[in-house]
C-alpha cells in the first residue's frame, strides 16, 4: 500500500517561469526514459516477483521513483505557472501569450490542452505509453533492462543540465540523475548476484552458432575488435557460408494438404502475373508531355533540382 | 547500401499450417522484442556513430537482424499460407474457415484485415512502433541497452521454443535464439571496450547521492542484499531523513513577476474551493432508494458481491 | 514523497490460476478506465493544482488509486502464476501449454512477451497510453472528467465482477469498486464547493447559441424530453435556419495577399479536373471479362453474396 | 443515413493567413477533445442506445459535431491557404518558407507532410486515436462522460479564443465554444431523466467502503472540506486501519496444483538471488578513476551541477 | 539474406549543421511515408507473395528503400553533428544551445532523448508506426496501395527540396525523389501485368449498387463530372431513393432468443429515460449569477469574444 | 452542414446475436481500411480541396462512407445484443458469460471495457488511429491513394462476407463491398481528368534515373518482367555499379566548424572504443558452468531444441 507526504524528496527552487523550459523537462516526466516509466517499470517487475530479496528493492526503487516523478512535474509546474494564469484569466494580448506559448508543437499543446499543467507527454507532446515498459517476467532479462534504462534516464537528465543555468533546477535535477547512478549500481548488484544469469533463461543455445560473428557489412570501414575477433569468436567473412548458417538450401517450404494444395494453384492462377506482357499503365496514360515520360525525353535544364554534374 | 539474396540465412522447414502459432511467431516479427526492432535499433545507431569499430559492429549486427526477420517472417508466411489460400478463395465453410481463424483478436486481424500476409503486428495484433526503440546517442548506454535487448529477444524465442513441437520450426527458433546470445556477448565486449563507461555520460553525479539507498517499501518483507546493504551503501530506513534529501522544507516554489502573482491570485479566486460548503451534490440527487446513498442505510443481503465477512 | 508498505489495502485470495481471467482483469491495471489512469489522472492533476483542498484531495485520492493498481496487479499476478512456471520452466509438452495460454491475443503476449508478469496492457494487449488521461489544468472541467471517471470504473468492475465466481477475486473487486463510488462522491463535492462552476472556465458563451437544439438527426425515432424541449429551449426543426447560424453565406474564406492570389492560381491551374473529359481510366484497363465492367453487364447467378431480392 | 450541404453551420471569415495559428487550431480539429472526438463520441452510443430518447439526442448532436468538425477544418484550411500554394509551386525562397513554417514540429509536419490540408492531428502533430473516446455502453456512466467532455472543449475553445485577435475566426470560435454548453445542458438533463443514476449500473457498492475516505497523503498542507469531513464521511488518518481495509494479513495468494508448486520451486530455484554475496558488477569494472565509483572518493570541484551548499 | 556495404547508394554532401532542418528530414527517415515505411512495405509483401516475378521485384525495391534509409538517416546525422557533440560534452552556453535546439517540439526530443542520433521519428517527433503500412495479402490491391505509396513519397521529397538550398541535400533528395517515380513506374507494370485486376479479389460485387452515384452532399458547389455523370453511372440525386438503396425499411434488427428478450427489456427499464421530467441538473446548480443560466439573462456586455452583430 | 434521418441507407436483418462475429466486423468500422478511415480521409481531402468538381466528389463520397459506418455499426450493435443486455444485467452464470464473452482478446475487450456498444476499435482491439490516413494534400497523390483504400476496402468486405453465413448479414456487406468499387471508379476517373498526373507535383525527377532499376535482391528466383526489362528500363545487375549510383566516393559529410570539430574530437576521445582491448565483461562473469560460456564447452545432449544434424 502506498503513502504519500506533502513535502518532496528534493525541495525545488526555480527562478523563473519558461514554459518552454518545462516543455524539455517533461521528457523526464512523460517521456521514455522518464520517471513514470522508471515507476512503472520496477513496479509491475515487482508485484511480478518471487524472490524476496528483488521484490523488496523492486519496490523500494519503484516507490523513490514516483517521488521522482513529483519533482519533476512540480518543475514543470512551476515554470509553467505564469503562463497558466495568464492563459486562464484571458488578460494578455494575443503577441505576449504567443511568445509565451511559443507557435507550435509540444508547447502550444501543453498550454492549449493541458492549460499548463503537468501532463504525461514528452518535450514533443506524444503521450506515454506502456511500449516503453520492457519488463519480461525473467530476473536475469529484467535486470539487464533496469540497468540500461538507469543509464538511459542519467545521460538524459545531464542533457536536461547543459540546457538551463537556473541553479535550482539544476540542483534538483543533478540529485534525480544521481539517483539514476544509484539505481543502476543497485541493479548491477542484484544481476550478479543470481549465479548463473548469462544467457538468460534456462536453454543454453546451440553451440556452434554462439561463438559465430557474420562480417555482414563489408566494405571500407571493416574494423576489428574483442566484439568479433580472437579466441572466442568463429569470424566469417565469406557470406555464402551462412547462406544458410545449416548448409541446407535456403528455402522456406510448408507442407501442404491435398486440399490447401489445391486451393492455393488457384489464388496463384488468379492473380498470375505475365511476365511477358507489355502493359499500358495508369502512369503511362497520366505522364504529361514535359514529364520524363519516356527514356530518351529531354527534361531541360529548368529543374530546380540540382544535377551532380552536367 | 544493402543487397540482398533470395537464400535464407537459415532453412525453414515447416511440418503443417498453423495460423494460431502464426499469430504467436509475429511477436518476434513485429514485436516488442522482435527482429525489426533489433535490425532498426542498431541500424540506427551504426549511422550515428562515429567511433569506426562501434560502427562496423552495429551495421554488421544490424544487417544480419533484418535476415532474420525474414527468417521469421517466412515461418509466419508458411504457418498461414494454408489460411490465406482458403480465404482468398473463400471456398471453405463459414465453421471450417472459423476454426482456422480462431474467433477474435490478433487472429482475426491476421486473416481479415491482413489476408494471411506477414504483417508488423505482435501476437495481439499491435502495430509496431518505434517506441520500442531505446537508442539514445550515447554508446555506454546504448550498448547497456543492446545488451538489454539480446537478453530479452533471447527468452522470447526460448518461450516459442516451449510453444511448438515442429521440428523445423524449433530448429530455426533455436538457431535464432542462439545468434541473440552470440549479439550479446559482442555488445559486452564493445562496452568493455570503452575505458571509463560507468556512469553513462559527462557528469559525475553528487556523491553522497550516489551510494544512498532509500528503504521506501517498509513493513515484512523488508530483506537486505548487496543491493542496499554493505560498505557501498549509506541505507536509509528513516524516510524522514531524505524528506527531503536537501535537507530544505520539501516545498517547490517559483518566483513570479508581479505581473503575474496579480493574474494568479485572479485565478485561485475564481476557483477558489469553499472547504466549509455543504452541497447537494449530481450524485445526491441521482443516488436512488437502493443505492447505498445514506451512510446507514441498508444495502440488503442481494448483493452479487460476497461480503469478507457477514 | 512517496512510501509504501508491503502490506496490501485489501487482502487478495485467489482459488485457482487462471490466465485467461487473468487477461481480462488487466482491463482494471492497464486498461483505459484502470487503476493506472485514474492515479496519473488525479496525481498529475494534484501537481499542478494551487487550491489548498483540492490538492490534498487529489494526492489522497491519487495515493490510493496506486495501491489499487497494486491490488489489481496482485490479482493478476496469483491468476498467472502456474502459466508463469510452467512456460519458463519449459516441462509442460505443447498442448497443455497452448490451453493454459489460450491461442492467440493478449493471452499469448501476455504468456510470450511478458512471461505472466502483469503488464501494463488491456484485456487486448494493447498498451497503456497517456492519451486515456483528460486532466486540462481547469477544475470545474477536470472534476467533471473525474467524476466521468469513477463512474466507468465502477461500471467495468461490475463487468468482471460478472465475470467470475472466484469469491476472493469478487471480494476484492467488490472493495475497488465501491471505492470508485466514494471517489465519485467526494469529486462531486469538490465540484459544488466552487460557487459558479457552470460553464467551465471564464467566458460565458453567445446567448442566443446556448439554448438552442438543433434537431439534426429527423425521420422516424424523432423524440422530446427535457434535454430538447421545453421553456430553457429554442428548439430547431427546419435545419435551414442554421445554415448558417450566423445568417451568413455559410462559406469560409481568407483575404490573401497579391502574391499568394497568384501562386494560388498556379497550383489551381496545374491540377485542374476537367469536367467534360472522358478519360480511359486504370479501372477501365483492368476490368476482366466477368468483372462487372460495363453497366449492363451480366454478373451471373453464382456469386456467393445473396441479392436482396432477384 | 447522412446527408451534406455545402454551406456550413457558421461562416469563416479569416483575416489572413496563418499557419502557425492553423496548427494551434487543430487541438479542436484532431486534438483530444476536437469535434471528431466528439461526434464519434456520441454517434457511436447513438448506434448502441436503445431508449428511444435518448439514442435520438445522441444522433442529433453527433451531427451536429460533425458540421462544427467542418467549420473548424474550414478555419485552418483558410489559415494554411497561402503556405500550402507556395510550398506546392516551390516559388519562395527557403528562407521565406522557412519563417511561414515555423522550423519543426508539428507546424512543419503540418507543411511538408500534409501540405497545407487540414490533419486529423493535434496542435503537436500527434495522430487523433480513438483512445480519446470513453463511452462504456452504459448510460449513466455515457452521459458523465459526455457532460465533461463538453465542459472541457469549452474551456479549449475559450483558451484558443484568448490566442487570436482575428475578429472573424474569435466569432466562429465562440460560436463553437457556446454549443459546447449548450450541449452540455442536454446531457445533463437526459442523466437526470433516469431515475436512479447514482452510482452507476445495478450492484450498489459495500456499504462499509462506500463513506470511507482514507487521507493517503499526508503532512503540511492537509485540508478538510465536504469530500472528506463531515456526517457522510468515515475518514481515516491512521493507515495503519486500512493496512489492509478488510482486516486480514494484506497479502496475496493463490492455491497452486501440486504440478505448478513444483515446477514454481525450481523457477524460484534456478533464479534464487543470493543476499549474502557480494558480487563484483558490471559498473564496478566500468566505473573510471573520476567516477565516484568508491564511496569514499572525490568527485573534484569542476562539476558542472551546482551543489545545493558550496 | 541481407548484406551491406559502408558505401551509401548515393553520395551525401551536407554544406553545415543545421539540427531543424534535420528535424524536417525526419519526415523520410521515421514518417509516414518515409524509407522505413517503404522497406517494410515492400519486404512483408515479398514474403507472402508466391508469384516468382512480383515476389523478386518487392524484394529488389524494399532493399533499395533500406539503402535510401541509409542515405536519409546520414543526412540527418550530418545535419545534427554539431549538435550532437556540444549537447554530450556541454560546453556551450545555455543560450548557444538553445539556439541550436529550437524551443520545443521535435527539435527539443530529438535533441534531448535522442542525442542528436537519428530517430524512427516524424518531423513532429511522433515515433514510427506499422500502422502507416496498408499491405493487405492480396496482389491488385497491395500493388495499388504502392502505386499510391511511391506518389505520396515523390510528393514529400518535393517538398523538402523546396525547403533547403544546400545543394548536397538537394542532389540527394533528387535521386531519391526520382527513384520513387521509377518505383511507381515498376508497381505499374506489375499491376497492368495481372490479367483481371479490377474489381480486387475474386467477388464481382452487385452490379445494380457497381455504377450507382450518390450526391449526398448537395447546394452550392454542386458539380459534375466524369466520376459522377455520364452512360457509366446512375446518379441519384434525390437521397430518399437510397434512404434506404435496397427498398427496405432502413432499420436494423436482430433476432434475440426468448431469454435474451427478457434480460434485454430488464436493462430497458433499468435505464429508462424519462422524456416527461423536468429535473434540476448539476449545471443548473453550478451557474453562477452571471453565467447565462436562463434563457432570458443578461450576459453582458463585456465579454471577449465578438458577436457577429448587435 | 451535415443532416442525419434514422433510417439506414440499407436495411441490417442479423439473424441471431454474435458476438465473436461483432468483434470481426468490427475491423470495417474502426480497423485500418473500415469507413471512419475512409469517411475522414475523403472529407478532409474535401476541405483542404479548392477544385470545384473535385471537392463536390470527396464530400460525397465522405457523407456516403459516414452512412456506410453506420451500416456497419448496426450490424456490431445487432450481433453484441445479447451479450450486452446479459452482461449489464448479469444474470447469466460466470460459464454462460465466458462462452459469449470469449476469452481474451479484442472480443473481451468489446464486452468488460464497452458493454458490447460498437467501439471504434479494430477486430484485435487496436483503436483507431489518424495514422491510417495518408491525405498529402496533392490531388493526383491523394486520388492514387483513394483507389488504393478503395481496393483494400472492398478486399476487407469480401473476407468477411466468406466469415459468415448469415443471409442478412451478407447481404448488407454485399451491398458496402460493391460501393467500394463504385468509388473506386469515382476516383479513377477524377484522377485522369487532370491532364498531367505523373509524376505527381511539379518536379519532373532527375532523368537518368528515373528509368534505372536495380536488381538489389539476386540468387535464385530472379525474374524478369515488364517491370524491370525491356526498352523503358536501365537494369542494373552489377551492384558495384550503384554503389553510389552518382559516381562518388559514396559516403557521408558535413563541413564542420573549428568549434564543432573541436568539440567532436572531445566526444570521439572520451567514447573511444579500444580495439586492442581483451576485457572481461558481465556476460563472462554470469555465464554459469553449463552456459556455453567457453567456446569448446559442451552443451550435452539434453536440450530441449533440435539441433539440425550432428
């Protein structure tokens, strides 16, 4: 069960309303790294979990991050408070609240629909969803997916830091980015200590394909490293030798029953293309005299279009 | 620039249609966790990196994902092919075609809306998204989340593995599963492979931010673990300690203009709550004689809900 | 700040493992009327609101819709619990799998994406969005959407109420439910302690377009009641009375400048329809013999679509 | 069946054009609370209504929402008109193009991908989703929802009439704005004109659950007023009475098969966390020398965040 | 199988960094008629087609598309360069970044979540859907559907040479551009190349309704044409002759068991509304004095929006 | 303006209550190709258009698809009868419910979340979304995409008319299937009567390579056909030969300024990956003894997947 209390964990001191401001804060809000996915993440991993030692810090982490979430959205809130009461009681003129609102995108939504409050959107006015959520129900995936999406949260959190010098937002969002650093360390911990959590899940994988590294794309920029050469890897440059990885033919085949069988040479006769055919086509019919028509046709120079060379 | 070979990087043998394991098989098509998601999270940041190494890597991987989503694509193609012959045709009974569609959800859209085709949708039927996409631009967490991502894909496809007794099919998923493991261990060494990768980014943290650890889910089942526990962790079991952390008074404030004060204290006037009004509530009056409207009044034993006690 | 206690609100006692109810509860967890919304709806709106009583109402209310999540999570969570096991433990041969899973929709995701973890999903698998969220920073318009609010949850919890004969799962629902009431109740009162909260906000309307029904749907079926008729009422029958209202033209148009009058009629020009054509069209070209091409036709007698009447 | 007539509901006079006040104007053309959202609103529980009387006022007003979807798809197609003719003839120069565009968001999505016409988006380019739509086949719960749903496109229209001094597009709006109360007004008297509306649906709630009010949140700024003080209200300060509400243990669980126990065990086995290891992490090998990677180490004054006390 | 090779299809000379018109590129790389939308397209269609033809012609142009999504993407990523580097090493000035930036919307996001990488995103910042593919399994159709595809991306490529004068860009937005009119020119043949294309699918449709025109929007601005007039359509003019087209009655009914009858006129009388009442809503108590509560009040003088005339 | 009367533009007789049928229909009412996406794309297309005859045409047709949506709404609301009078009322037991119900999926969505009212959902649930529109605001790309929805819509129709055999049912599909050809053929013919209509827009394309096709997919299954051979086609089989197609270097840069480079060179070193490096990494340390870690491991002979020949 939760509880709630009235102060914040980080107390906020912001020296101005900026709407737009609050605008790039609510990535940290409603955004896909922000704190509602954190909250939500750690939470549903939670009330998912057997393990005593996870679920208590699943739920002490998750917990913190609803906290989190308060005080970013009473940034929001905070920076957008000019704006709100101004756009509410209707008493600026039509330039001065445009400057305010900016003339477009997340920042029109936020004062048009929102009237200034915190809403669960990004700095781009998409709304969160659960897609962002990847939790899978496996300790050794989730944990690993934790542990990115602290990693995550921090660098964009320290973004959020270059683009404001007011001190006490960067105050309180240089203590929520450490919080991130914290989060993350205490997910590392709880990885290793499951003994045996690579690879994840309980089958082992076919060995001869787990060591195998396919120099897919080639060309100049072919480089090397520990991530696909030395002792551990089998390297292959030469594609035809996974073309099929299992020295079969390549194919995908289906067995059929007399009955689909049958079936199916009729939707293929049906829809038979001619590969011999030398249709007229709609373009053909809809191309204009000056229009690139035809293959030797003369498009003229009067392209605004820029050519490589003449 | 990217080419193509009509060969499969794995044979697919596929023993009879099945469009219900279609439908669960699309999750790695066009979900979640699925091959397109992989193909486009590195492919995405293979073109936005400039470290030469890191870049040949993610292309590669990217380029050897997307010939696994033809892979998968091509098993949902044959589960179906069956299906999608029959209901082009329409040559089957409306209690035949039904059983093979089964009756609602992904199922149905697969067949009605999508003819059978392989389409970008997961096993409910949800479009894909590039919400799913966590690349953020900062290789020590991107490779965090690629890590994160192999780890995942990898216990999809162990879970479809428990799904099927098709020896073809399990033969390919088994091969796919493998090569998330084989990605994986690429993406650990490359982050190994940067010097100082933890934490994420530029900025440092606030120290004694760092090792807090916030015991905020109290009462039985509190546990410890290396997590929370040890020499690392300055462990808070007081919350009142970190309300707030800053030692402040928790409040988040805004100085605003005078201008502004004026036109919100407007704003809080005309909104402004009576706490000391007693209304005649929408509810009250539409509350009807049974409807547990007075505080004792009775609500009878016909409920449909069990009472937890009489 | 936020605290939680591993403590639920209400105790959960669930007889049997049940995946399929268990998808349908996730109506009530991620769903669009679910406990997620109405927390993010009232916390969000709790943020950004500066009267003293609402504030506090809002996070209260908010703060317990969490442990409801919680509660409905925790449901989901006992009902998957077998499934959750038995998938990846992998020891169940395929058709016990595939009844326990269902075979297709949200159950599948629900089994294959997210092992039988709760998820932030609806009962179709579709993810929790913030578009579910209405708040709009005004609180006679947001204490309306709230009330709306309790009064869809109350009707879905009704629903899986219905749904179930669990006793366990019917006491707790019983609980959630009739909390949603007493939410709706104190919403309500906050609503009627804002002396003038009819019409929202601060502009009062055109007089003579606020009482006036205009009777656009006619034919038979054409009713009166309180909502039409009556002395608050300027009923319009003859729809050509308000086209237009405005006793205008009924065109819309924009004074543009020389230049753009002339870069206008450019455009207009290039993509003019000329209306005494008779063009050959793609249509025409790929009209098979028995395709109904020509208007008179014959589409033969063996169509399988019934005609109304020969 | 639906019938049209040219002249719409009200005449559109635009002063000039005005691209970036079009995308504002789009909150009500494909925005949340639009027109759209609302006629589909209401059509859709006209179709599903079976009280005579109230499935005509449903259809009435879905009409009617229909032509204001009209009228203000007409303001922004008037706002757009001049950028839509000079993007398609390509005649201005990339800088004047730039200005009428704005340079990103939904303004130049606006331009470039729909090039000028009116989008089925908001005022930030987010597609319009049916997720916006609440009616849940149940009367008293339909007409709640309608009746805020008015009260907040009221409030968008009078914030959208605050944004522009264009005297013809402020009359259109406040037009549009008055039949929101207007509408409003019927929805109220139709939820009145059934008898028993409160609470919603037919099972009544458990008595004891349905006055209780649990004050959740707690610490300065608590308040009292009629939602949780007085007569109808049983309130309760001390969470520990509702630590669970029913009395029992407050915890979760579910009676397993002697199979599932089983198999359970070895799950929780295989992922057993080990609290008394101490594991070397990940982030402890990537942690650099300034990385604040020991407890005890310095992080050096050149942090760019300010630190809350010098 | 897929390869790759570092070498793009197209050379990419971007004159200097310039993150908004990065911004507007988006629309080709993660929008909706962008490269990825093409690829997917084309390459899910491959995979279920089983003609030999069509099938190598979709998958030689979906491979192409992921070339041209290579060089889209690495004009956004040379257009963010700068960026990219100063947001992550945060040595700029606040002021310098937001210049850079922009103020809100896709900029902002694509700045702050993304780092300046580039992103399966809009113009708008909406992420990348499958629901922009409309592949439907069925080839006359799916071969329009890329008809229409290829025309809408050369239309959106129109566009954005019109809004650079960098000539790298344009150079490469003009080969892209016009593969996209010989891609339309390809899906043309193979459309014209299937014998009876018209009508899709195998049913002929009821010819009496085939040729039937139905002016359903009528007055001013009624017009003809080709598509509406002539030997090759019945147009019907006068809308009772289709109210209803097939001479019924224009209702819709079901025939319900006996027991559903019951139950059905149980939930009538339940929710009954009561067309004779006159009840006091919640509206009528929340009008406040000056609010136009009754028909006949004053609304004064002084409110901000224009009447259209005194 | 729009007008409504009650009467169907053709008569629904439903045979008996379905609800699993309901939720299949369901996808021509709020799924991808259903007629809210066809009504809205003609009637936004109709205001954006400023073509007389063409803008007469697509308000027609639009007024038509919105009594089609209607059609097909009645019929979900005729198949859902039962199930929502049996539901609201709840008086059938928890096996009866679950029998109409289904269980999972859309169909239980249709009945626990709307009460068996018609949602503008698709057949799995998935809400409508203004994504499945592709208006460009261009009349000969937009005309192109009409007959495309056309087609898929009337191949959406002719499954379901194959999923039921109900006589009234299938006659009303019969009857909305056949429209879609009718306006199919609207669109053609208003699509020729603009005299050049390709390539789309005003840019005529760079002409040595719009006749250029490249056979990026090779191998075996290579086809030729009017769409890639013969005298209108520049076929490219050497690969080499477009890589890039203008003769370049093929890659990808900006000029930089001192600054940025500067700055660049920063980032590039704190990211640097270390080709030379050898670490151990997270994966190494969590691969427990039987996982494959080393590259001569034995896996043993008891997985669970096939491996594909020893």
């Amino acid at each position: 069960m939760f509880m709630h209390n009235k102060r914040l964990q980080y107390t906020v001191r912001v020296s101005e309303p900026n709407p737009r401001l609050a605008c790039m804060m609510m990535e940290q809000f409603g955004g896909a790294d922000g704190e509602l996915a954190a909250a939500m993440r750690y939470f549903t991993q939670g009330l998912g979990e057997d393990d005593m030692g996870r679920k208590d810090m699943l739920l002490d982490i998750a917990t913190e991050e609803l906290s989190h979430l308060e005080i970013i959205g009473s940034i929001v809130t905070m920076l957008n408070k000019g704006l709100k009461a101004q756009l509410a009681e209707g008493q600026l003129k039509e330039a001065e609240l445009y400057l305010m609102v900016g003339s477009g995108g997340a920042s029109a939504k936020e004062a048009i629909l929102f009237g200034g409050g915190p809403a669960l959107c990004d700095s781009a006015g998409v709304p969160w969803t659960a897609s962002y959520i990847d939790s899978r129900g496996e300790p050794t995936a989730d944990l690993r997916s934790n542990i990115a999406a602290e990693a995550r949260a921090k660098i964009v959190y320290e973004r959020l830091i270059h683009l404001t010098d007011d001190p006490g937002i960067k105050d309180a969002l240089g203590f929520l980015m450490t919080r991130e650093i914290a989060h993350q360390k205490s997910f590392e911990k709880a990885l290793y200590a499951i003994e045996n959590n690579f690879p994840t899940g309980k089958l082992p994988g076919v060995e001869r394909y787990a060591s195998m590294y396919v120099n897919t794309s080639q060309g100049d920029g072919d480089a090397r490293g520990p991530w696909n050469s030395g002792d551990e890897w089998d390297r292959i440059d030469n594609l035809d030798d996974v073309m099929p990885a299992d020295q079969g033919d390549g194919t995908a085949t289906v067995a059929l029953s007399a009955k689909d069988q049958k079936v199916a040479a009729k939707l293929a006769d049906r829809t038979l293309s001619d590969p011999t055919s030398d249709p007229t086509t709609g373009a053909d019919m809809g191309a204009g005299p000056g229009a690139g028509r035809t293959k030797n046709g003369d498009m003229g120079g009067t392209s605004s279009i820029h050519s490589p060379a003449a």
